[in-house]
C-alpha cells in the first residue's frame, strides 16, 4: 500500500535524496547488528577469477566477493581510495585490509551509517566520514581510485555525482562501479557513463553472478533476518534484501533487471 502510494515520486530527485537518507538512517540506527557488514546483492565469481581464501570464513561471503573481485580490476596498494556509499563498511575493511592503499575513506550519506562503520571497523588506514556523492568534500585530483558498490540507483542525479568522479580523480585515477537498474532504464546509465568523461575500459553483464550469490546464501540471509529484524518487518526486509523469489531476485531471472560492472579511467 505504502509503496504503491509513494510510486509516482520515485522519478524525482528530490524524493529519491530523500528515501536513501531516510532509508539507511533507519537501518544503522534500528538494526546495529555487529556482525552485519553489508548491503549489496553479492557476487558468486567466474570460473577465470582467482579464489578468494580467507583466514577467516565472512558471515557475508557473496557480498564481500562483491567488493573483492570489483577493486581485482585495478591496483589498490599504496593508492588513496575513496568510496563512495560505503554504507556500514564491510567492503571497505576488507579492501582497506586486503590490498593495503595507503589511505581508504568511506563516505556515506548517512550520518548513523557512517558512526556504525566508525564503531565497526578498527583498521589503521581506514576511516569513514560523512558527505554526498554529489557534493563529494574532497579536493580536486586527489585520489587514485573511486569505488561505488551498489549505491548510486538512489542519487538525486547520477550525472551530478559522475561530475565529482571526475574532479576528485587524478589524472590516469580509476572509477570502479557496480549497481542495477531495470532494464529499460539501462539506456540513460549507459548515456550518463558516455558522457562523462572518463573513458571506459570494462563494462560486463554481472547479473548471472548476482543471481547465483542470491541462491548460494539464501538459506544464511534468511536465517539473518528472521534473527536480526522484528517480526512484523520481516516481510518487507526479505524484499529489500532480495531473497530468493523477492521482486528483485525475479526480476533478475527474467530480465526485466540487470546488474553492471564498470571500469572507467580518467585520461591523464
Ligand atoms: C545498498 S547500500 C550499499 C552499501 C555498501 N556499498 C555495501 O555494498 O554494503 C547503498 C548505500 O548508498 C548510500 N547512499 C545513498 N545515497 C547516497 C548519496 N547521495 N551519497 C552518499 N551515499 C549515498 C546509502 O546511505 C547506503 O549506505
């Protein structure tokens, strides 16, 4: 009922600023789960990919596959990396743990995101702070590499943020990207990564991988939710988390949804 009403708001920006502050707000503040790390969709890798070993096994595997095989694409070490929607920071310990760059910041939009990551994660090069990806508090060329994990669907204007990509990139930096988007709006997405000047290196289909990360964890995500969330939200959460035969789980299957992985670089 609550979503059929708000449907018609969701085309602009204003509303879609608003339902992401208010949205994640309300999961850091609500759900402060420790071990709960992530927020994407999760990654089941190609069989060309090299393993990922772990010493420990992740409660998040998939997801932090996500994160993992996505930074694969360009060299992290003793680089100064800025994520943007870092969300509660899972991603960005184990890159800023894995991969050793001499500086990691985590931006988020939400201030509750951003103390939980703060709270969560103690790694020596990594820190998390505040901002907007389409007001991003940093200077021009300043950092090596750009990374966006499932994040920017829910900007106000995905051309605003790919203007700051731009100006806080090096020249020769990179943009490292993943996210969704129905498929009749992949189109504009495409348009918006062609107009931006940065050029594009890789772009591929990742929603096979998608779907089979979804299968493989399923029986865990849910086990998490029925845990974590209260009873009477269960149902809501199942669909935002994307379970096995949630909306975005089917819409995946049949297509009408597709996941994307971006490398692009800033000419020097
Ligand atoms: C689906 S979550 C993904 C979080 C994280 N990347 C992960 O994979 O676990 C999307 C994140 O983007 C953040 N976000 C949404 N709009 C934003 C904006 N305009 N600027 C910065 N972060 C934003 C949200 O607060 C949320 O933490």
């Amino acid at each position: 009922m609550i979503k059929t009403l708000l449907y018609p708001f969701k085309r602009f920006a204003w509303f879609k600023r608003l339902n992401a502050k208010v949205t994640y707000e309300l999961l850091a503040k609500h759900i402060p789960a420790q071990d709960w790390h992530f927020m994407n969709y999760g990654y089941d890798p190609n069989a060309n990919e090299t393993p990922l070993v772990l010493d420990e096994v992740p409660m998040q595997r998939y997801p932090l596959q996500m994160y993992h095989y996505l930074a694969a694409k360009t060299n992290l070490a003793n680089q100064t990396i800025l994520e943007v929607g870092s969300g509660r920071g899972g991603g960005a310990r184990h890159l800023a743990s894995f991969y050793k760059p001499s500086s990691y910041t985590g931006m988020d939009l939400a201030h509750h995101a951003v103390d939980l990551a703060n709270q969560l994660h103690n790694v020596p090069n990594l820190k998390f702070i505040q901002g907007s990806a389409e007001k991003i508090p940093l200077a021009d060329s300043s950092i090596d590499v750009v990374i966006n994990v499932e994040s920017c669907h829910a900007y106000g204007s995905v051309d605003e943020f790919l203007k700051e990509v731009k100006r806080v990139l090096k020249p020769g930096g990179h943009f490292l990207m993943v996210d969704f988007r129905y498929a009749v709006d992949m189109p504009t997405l495409k348009n918006q990564l062609a107009n931006c000047g940065l050029t594009m290196l890789e772009e591929e289909n990742i929603t096979p991988n998608v779907i089979k990360a979804i299968e493989q964890e399923d029986d865990k995500k849910k086990e998490r939710i029925q845990r974590l969330i209260p009873t009477k939200w269960q149902k809501l959460f199942s669909e935002f988390a994307g379970v096995v035969g949630s909306k975005f789980y089917n819409n995946l299957k049949d297509e009408t949804r597709y996941y994307y992985r971006y490398v692009m670089v800033k000419n020097s």
